[in-house]
C-alpha cells in the first residue's frame, strides 16, 4: 500500500503513526525484546492501517540470513513432489519464511547449479529431495556455509537429514494385501534411477514372500530407466516397456507392485490393450498414493504415504539447523495407508466406482 504521497510506507511512518520509536517497532517486528501488550498492538495497528512491509532483503544484508529457504526437487511435473512443495510452502509462511524453488530434474548438474545458485541468493538454509549428487559433490556445494536438509537421502556425517516414509513398511503392506487375495507369482517393478530408496522397497517386497512362504524369483523383478525427472509420461511409458519385455519373455504373474504410481498406470494400460483382465487376471498395486492414480480405469490402488507432512517434516528440520538447534534424524511417523480400489480387488455392489478404503496400519 502507498501513502498519500504515492511511495512505500517506511519505519518512520509506523514510528510516527504508533507514537514510538523504531527500535520498539524492530522489537515487535521480530518478536524480540520487551514490549508491552498496549504497545506492541498500537504499533500491529498502524502496520495494518499503512499496510507497511518490513524490508527483508534490508535486514538479510545486515544479518547475513535471509527469511528465503531453497527448495530443490528432482521434478515439478510429477503429481507427488507438488504435494511435498505445498507441505514446506505452508511450514515455511507459518514461520516467517519464503520459499525459493528449483526444479533438478533428476540431473546432478543441475541440482549443483541449483545449489550454487541459491547460496548467490543468501538462502538461510536449502531442502534437496531425492538428491542424486555424490556425497562428495553435497559437501563441496554445502561446504558447511548454511544448514542443509537432504530429504530420502542419508548423508554421512550429517544429522537431521533423513525422512523416511514408509518406504520398507508400505510395499510389505502392499505385498500382503496381493497375497491376502491370492496372488502368488508377484512382480517387483522399479525404478532404476532411485536405486537407493528403490532397494528399500524391494526389501519390503522381499519380507513379505518370505512370511508367506513364498520363494523369491529374481526373474520377477525388473527396474525401469525412466527418470523421475523426465515426468508422467516417461514413468507410464516405462512401465508399459518393462511388462511388456515380461510377457515377451514368458514370464509368468498374477500380480504387480509398483515402486511408483506412474509405472503402474503403464503397465496397466498394456495388459488392458492386450486383453488381460484387472484384476481378475493381473491385480496391481501402486506406490505414493498421486491424485491421478483414482482418475485411471480401472482406478489403482496404491500406497498411500504422507507427501505433505514430509514437505512439513522438512521444513521443521531446516528451521531447528538455522536457529543452531542440535539436529537429529527426522522421521516421518505419519504411517503408510493402503487404498484398495479396483485394480486389486475389482468394483463392489455397494462401491461401484470404488472409492478409496483407508486401511490402518500398526506400526511394525
């Protein structure tokens, strides 16, 4: 808002306005320092009535931290990391904070520019997600100059690095429900690109034959070279190549676990071009729980895991390392949620458009 002279208002038109000095408005604007109630509302007030902006970038210059965090995603076209942007957005205005956000594209060159480029910009802090720089590569671009988040990633030396939601727990999860129907020839499929969060969901599809009695067939496990970067289309396309290349191959399954919901939709819309019926004959089963996977037909059911509370988690996590706090390991403890829609179990009588059932889990 402008005065009456047509410029910003400054911290001397709210002194003039609240009667009081500019180091009692600085008090009340960063919350530091006595002020008293009578006070700290008759300056709120006349910052409300001038609709005065306290000069961030002014202060970041002599503080040497900005109230900007960065936010770095290996993609912003897929519909699971807008989720996780939303939850560190909303964490970070509720504190103060501004969200600068670079989009990696699962390319380590990029995320290092990404990095360099937000340390131009005097970030207090970055969030990398799915970081694919070598760990040689994340010390070099930190340097230990500002606290840094690695999401999904666990970086040696570094504390209050690490989210992991769900990624063992849920395809177990999953992997039982196919079993609970009767399905005993299952397909891994995975992402070759996210080897290291990808060899944790493929312990969990392992832990679960292994209860069930049932042998584990290397032949049944294949990775797509799709990178997450590269967005829906590439995932889906990569999901139909490799259940294709099974068939050719005479592999034979009843039932598929997908790593990601993206391929899982692919390999669906093959065994449904070629006449094979889901689930009656392939039931399939996704992972992350993305808004689309209840668009599709049939729609799909997926692990569900808590997008929005790590973006929060997050946040929370970088905020403690800015403020020096000793940093520790987060953990996402929001438990993974099974939604079972027609892709494992068909449409019902009384839910012919199969609604997602929310299926609770004890922690194990």
């Amino acid at each position: 808002m402008r005065n009456e002279r047509g410029r910003q208002p400054t911290l001397n038109d709210v002194a003039k306005r609240a009667n009081v000095s500019k180091q009692t408005i600085s008090r009340v604007v960063n919350n530091k320092g006595e002020v008293s109630d009578a006070t700290r509302q008759r300056v709120l007030e006349a910052i409300r009535e001038l609709g005065y902006q306290p000069n961030t970038l002014a202060r970041s210059l002599v503080t040497s931290r900005s109230q900007v965090i960065g936010l770095a995603l290996p993609s912003i076209d897929q519909p699971f990391f807008p989720q996780i942007a939303r939850g560190v957005e909303d964490a970070a205005a509720e504190a103060g904070y501004s969200v600068f956000l670079c989009n990696a594209a699962s390319d380590p060159e990029r995320e290092l520019n990404a990095f360099e480029r937000l340390r131009g910009h005097r970030v207090a802090g970055i969030i990398s997600f799915a970081s694919r720089l070598s760990d040689d590569a994340v010390e070099q671009a930190i340097g230990g100059l500002f606290p840094v988040v690695m999401a999904n990633r666990e970086l040696l030396g570094m504390r209050g690095n690490v989210i992991w939601p769900g990624y063992e727990t849920g395809p177990q999860l999953a992997v039982e429900h196919l079993i609970a129907l009767g399905r005993r020839q299952i397909v891994f499929l995975g992402l070759e690109s996210d080897s290291n969060i990808d060899s944790i969901k493929l312990r969990g599809y392992r832990t679960a034959l292994e209860q069930a009695g049932i042998a584990f067939d290397p032949e049944r496990v294949v990775q797509i070279a799709g990178e997450l970067g590269r967005g829906f289309n590439a995932l889906a396309q990569g999901g139909r190549a490799a259940i294709t290349m099974l068939v050719e191959r005479g592999v034979e399954f009843d039932a598929i676990f997908a790593s990601n919901d993206l391929p899982a939709i692919g390999a669906m819309h093959y065994l449904t071009s070629v006449g094979t019926r889901i689930p009656e004959d392939v039931a399939v089963v996704g992972f992350g729980g993305a808004n689309v996977s209840g668009l599709v037909t049939p729609t799909l059911s997926t692990i569900r895991i808590p997008l929005y509370e790590m973006g929060v988690t997050a946040f929370n996590a970088l905020r403690d390392r800015i403020n020096g706090e000793e940093a520790s390991e987060r953990i996402v403890t929001a438990l993974p949620e099974l939604l079972v829609r027609q892709s494992s179990v068909g449409a019902t009588d009384n839910d012919p458009v199969a609604q997602p059932e929310r299926v609770e889990v004890a922690a194990r």
